[in-house]
C-alpha cells in the first residue's frame, strides 16, 4: 500500500471542479454535498477547490449542518498552502473549518498580540507546526552535554505553550518532529549523543513523557512520515525554494492526520468496527465450503492475511473498540465457524452483536446501531463485496465504509492506517468498555423477560455514585463531554485545566455521576456542569451516556442537582438546549423533567425549573457519596 495515499477512500471524482461549482450555486444542503465530495481521496488541488467552495457557503451563510471550528496555526515554515488542505479536509470530519494562520516564522509573537490574527479569532484550537528546524537548526556535534541541547528546545516549547494558554481558551497541539534522513554515523546515529538522529528521538521521547502532561495534544508527525519514508517525506528543493517543510505531495495526508486528531477532540471518532464475514474475516464462502474448505491461518498466504486482520480486530477490541458482525448467511453456520474453527482468533464473546441473515446490510446496520445504542455515525463497515459497500454508502452515508483493494493482504493495514479510532486520551473505562456493553446485553435479556419496567429497573439494584469535589476522574469528565454528541444538551466543550478551574470555582457546581448495578459497573455514564446567573443556575452542560437511557437516571442527577441548589440559595434551575445535528434525542429533555420553556435565544432554547415548586421524584437507585445532606 501506498502510504502517501489514502486508499480507504473512494478516488476523487474527475468532475470534482464542476460539481464544487453546481455545490456553489445551490440555495441550501451546501454542506452535505462537501462534506460528500470530502469523502473522497483528494489531492492538493481538488481540496484548495472544496476550501473555496467552503469559503462560499460560509459568506453565504450556507454551511450548515457541519460544525464550525477554528483552528490558530502557528509554524516556523510556510504554511499557506497547507490552509486550504486542513479546511478541505475538515469537511471529510464534517467542519466547517476556518484556519488563521500566524505570518511566516511568527511564533511567540503570534501568542503575547492579537495583531497576527491567531488570537483574535479567538480559536478552538491552535496548532503549533514547528518541525525539526525550529529547535535543531544547526546540529554539529557540540562538546556540551547533548541533552542540554534537548531542555533549550523543550524549553522553547513550553514557553511558546504557556504563553499560549494565558492568552486564549484554545485547546494546543504540539507536533513531534522528524529528523532529516542523513546520517553522520550511518547506523550509529541513534546512539552517538547530539546527532540529529539522537536529537529527535530524544526531543519526542521528553515531549511526550512531559509536554504531554499539561494538557497539551500531541499530533504524531514523526509516525506519520515514517510510514511516508524520510526520503519522501522531505523535498530539500521545495524547502529552499518556498520555505515548505515537508514534500508538497504529503500535504493531503498530513491534513487528514490533523483532523484525525480535531476530530477525536469532538468526540468524532468512530467507535464501532462492523465486520463481514466471507472473504473479509476467512477466505471462501462458509456456507459453501464448509468450515473445513475456509482459508484461514498459517501456511496460506489468503489464510494468513484473514488471520492479519482478525488480529488488528482483536487488538481493536482490547482498546475498547465495539466489534460486530452483519453477514449474509445462515447463522447458525456462521457461528459455528466462528466457534470452532481451529484458527479463530476472534469468538463469539469478543463481538457485542450479531446480524447474520439474509437482509439488506444497510437495513442490518441500522439495527445494529438501535441494539449498541449508538449513532450510525460511530460505526466503521468493512467488507470485501463492492456492491454491499455502495449501497451502504447510499442508504447509510453516516457510516465510514472502508474501500478495500482486491489483495485481501492489504486488508489489515487499510483498517488500521485509515486511523478512524484515533484517541486524545485513554482511560480504564474505554479499556473495559466492551465488557460494558456485554453487560448491557444481559440486561436487556432480563429486561426482555420482564413485563413490568418499574419491577426491571429495581431488579437490576442500581447505585449511582456522585462526585461533586475532589482530584478523582476529572480527566474522564473532560473525556465525556468532549466525546458526547448524542446526548449533550450544548455540546460546549471543557479541556482538563478548563476543568479544573471550574471544580475549584466555589460558586460552580461539576458533578460527575458513575453507575453500577448486577451486571457490572457502567462508569462514569453523565457530567453537570452549573454555573450561577444571578439567583439562578444555568445548567451550562449535561451530557449523559446513551447506554443509561430508561434508567431514570436522569430523574435521580435532577433530584441531586435540585437539592445542591436549594443549599446554596439558588430559586431556579436554567436548562439550556443548543440543537446540533446530532443531538436531537435530547431535544424533549427538559420537558419531559418538568421544565417550563421561557426563551429562545441566538441558537438555543431555555427552559426554566423553579425550585420552590419542585417535588424530587422517587427512582429506583440507590444514591451514594452525595454532598447533599439527605
């Protein structure tokens, strides 16, 4: 596989240029039919025409339903024609991304003045695009102790970061750098102390191991380029003649991996994996062939590039990534195959659901996403038929089809360079994750057993632990809010020093809310943000885990949220509704917990509580760890 391109995408249309131009003149869906061309595999040219269609529908006012998003760009190299890749990337991640970009060499300027224009769009982001030349220019071998080179240039970093964060909200990524592909020891290099090997490698180690620690994102250019290959991923013309820092040729691909990472900011990445089973997981048709005749395993190289991707599937898994099967076959064949094939590497217990029949696969898919509880939009189809994969990309657009190549040996490396899992952050809780859902099917078995809903909600003997103080989990609670698009009342965005702030803030109320029950523990499953307005709060964030839902957990975070209030004086709670494309499930939140709707403001409603009237209702959980006095 090509590692500059990107072959998980469909090629971009030959006619890009004039269907941009139709998108152009259209009096509205402007921003589906970019983000639809967007899905393509595009080159520098075709995403500079998106970003000035983009451009368009934004003056026009025409872009929704993407998401705006700025991004500040800071870089020691020219960046302007990187500006157009990032902004028609966005649309493939469903941004209407402007990026204001510092002048050329602007660095620690662009953070202490509003006047070279990064500050003064007030970003949701800035990127930091410094590479190797930034801190290791002129990299002879010095008689002083090389890593003191290292702490100068880390030392740069933190002060351009710092500088950065006492000037502007903004969440900072930071990239690690690449080292230039010559040697001056040849396979020494990585040992001998102040090469520029040696700097590099030891620059990204300390990078992460400290940087990474004050909140700071980090954009992995290094594992980027180094599947591009130094050679490539270098062009000293293009760098002396137009100051560019990397081959132009690379630019669509290092876009993509910053969006990857806006996106994981957002809460966009993907986190189901639905997989096929003939000829995507084992070669051969089961039905046909028998569990015998399928290839699968060592000796065979088919046999053993099934084995590849059910390997990154498994891996996938441990890392907290849902997998499902939806397959076109007799179930009970299928599953046999899976069961007692000697080289199986995944079984039954490691896929969270099940559609093996004869329907239609965007039918199948749809109720795959109502048994997961999750939207369409975290889910990621892999299957080797090009007729399935078109037709869910025409009757469900929301999922992310892998285009696959006929070699089934590229298969696992299309999966796992697509990057569509990307992370900002790892917790114990997405580690057990899967473990949760399997817990969540076992309850809706004995749901299913049960006529009576109250009897099946104090049968399943729930206890809800509210924090309200402390150090413990805040990293999880920035995670939840950041990651939750479904059930996320504003969809306003906190990064962990943000957080902080607001615990320590006396006046303002984070709550933080785990459930647990017979099955298991379903961690943190809902986060509150309250913040006074007056004699009032306004409940600036509530977002709760759609896998709760029907619980009446909500009804027990009123009653908590309701009695913190009444402690400290407040007369009414202020629920506010921002609507998104993709919160529409919590459109009737408010109403159904009784609240009164009493304005409309620029993009969201208000409903109001009043505190004196409220009755808490009875639910069937058992509260602890509560700061409330019951």
């Amino acid at each position: 596989m090509a590692v500059r391109r990107m072959p998980w995408l469909l090629q971009g249309p030959e006619d890009l240029r004039r269907r941009s131009e139709a998108i152009d003149s259209m009096n509205g869906g402007r921003g589906d039919a970019l983000r639809e061309l967007a899905a393509h595999e595009l080159n520098n040219n075709q995403l500079l025409r998106l970003a000035r269609s983009l451009n368009l529908a934004r003056a026009a006012g025409a872009e929704g339903p993407l998401s705006n998003f700025t991004l500040g760009l800071v870089s020691n190299a020219a960046s302007d024609f990187i500006v157009p890749a990032l902004e028609g990337t966005g649309l493939r991640h469903g941004f209407a991304l402007k990026v204001e970009a510092a002048p050329f060499g602007v660095t620690l300027q662009a953070a202490l003045s509003r006047e070279f224009g990064v500050l003064a769009t007030d970003p949701d982001a800035i990127l930091l695009a410094l590479d190797y030349r930034a801190y290791f220019a002129d990299y002879a071998l010095r008689d002083t102790d090389a890593d003191v080179t290292v702490d100068d240039a880390l030392d740069k970093l933190r002060g351009l970061v710092r500088a950065f964060q006492a000037s502007s909200r903004a969440a900072i990524l930071v990239q690690s750098i690449v080292a230039p592909p010559e040697r001056l020891f040849g396979s020494f290099d990585r040992r001998q102390p102040g090469t520029p090997a040696w700097l590099a490698a030891r620059f990204n180690d300390r990078l992460v191991a400290e940087i990474l620690e004050t909140g700071v994102i980090l954009v992995d250019v290094e594992a980027l380029a180094a599947q591009v290959g130094l050679g490539l991923w270098y062009d000293h013309t293009q760098y002396m003649t137009a100051r560019l820092p990397f081959a132009d040729e690379c630019v669509p691909l290092y876009a993509e991996h910053v969006l990857r990472v806006v996106g994981a900011m957002r809460g966009r990445s993907r986190k189901v994996l639905v997989v096929d089973l003939d000829n995507t997981l084992w070669g051969g048709v089961v039905g046909e062939d028998g569990i015998d005749g399928i290839q699968l395993g060592q000796g065979d190289p088919r046999g053993e590039a099934f084995l590849c991707v059910q390997r990154a599937a498994l891996a996938l898994k441990q890392r907290g990534v849902l997998l499902a099967v939806c397959s076109k076959n007799d179930e009970p064949v299928a599953r046999k195959a899976i069961r007692e094939h000697p080289e199986m590497l995944l079984r039954e217990n490691d896929f969270s659901a099940f559609q093996i029949n004869w329907e239609d696969k965007a039918t199948n898919l749809k109720i795959l996403a109502e048994r997961l509880s999750l939207g369409l939009a975290s889910f990621v189809f892999l299957d080797d038929n090009p007729f399935e994969r078109a037709q869910v990309r025409q009757f469900v657009p929301q999922v992310m089809v892998l285009e696959l190549p006929s070699d089934p040996a590229s298969y696992a490396s299309v999966l796992m360079n697509a990057g569509l899992f990307e992370a900002v952050t790892f917790s114990q809780e997405d580690h057990t994750r899967v473990e949760q859902y399997a817990a969540n099917t076992r309850r809706d078995t004995l749901r299913a057993q049960s006529c009576d809903l109250g009897a099946f909600l104090r049968s399943l003997q729930m206890e809800a632990i509210f924090t309200t103080g402390g150090e413990v989990g805040w990293s999880r609670f920035a995670q939840l809010i950041n990651k939750s698009n479904q059930f996320n009342l504003t969809t306003r965005r906190y990064n962990e020093a943000e957080i902080a702030a607001l615990v320590a803030d006396p006046v303002t109320l984070t709550l933080q809310v785990r459930l647990v029950d017979q099955f298991g523990d379903n961690g943190m499953i809902s986060a509150v943000i309250a913040v006074p307005e007056g004699d009032d709060w306004v409940l600036d964030t509530w977002v709760m885990s759609c896998r709760v839902l029907g619980r009446e957990v909500e009804y027990a975070v009123l009653n908590h949220v309701a009695a913190e209030a009444r402690a400290r004086g407040i007369r009414r709670l202020i629920g506010v509704y921002r609507p998104t494309e993709r919160n529409g499930m919590a459109r009737d939140h408010y109403a159904k917990l009784g609240f009164v709707r009493v304005a409309a403001r620029e993009g969201e409603d208000r409903w109001m509580l009043d505190l004196a009237q409220f009755t808490a209702r009875d639910v069937p959980i058992t509260i602890t760890s509560s700061l409330v006095p019951a």
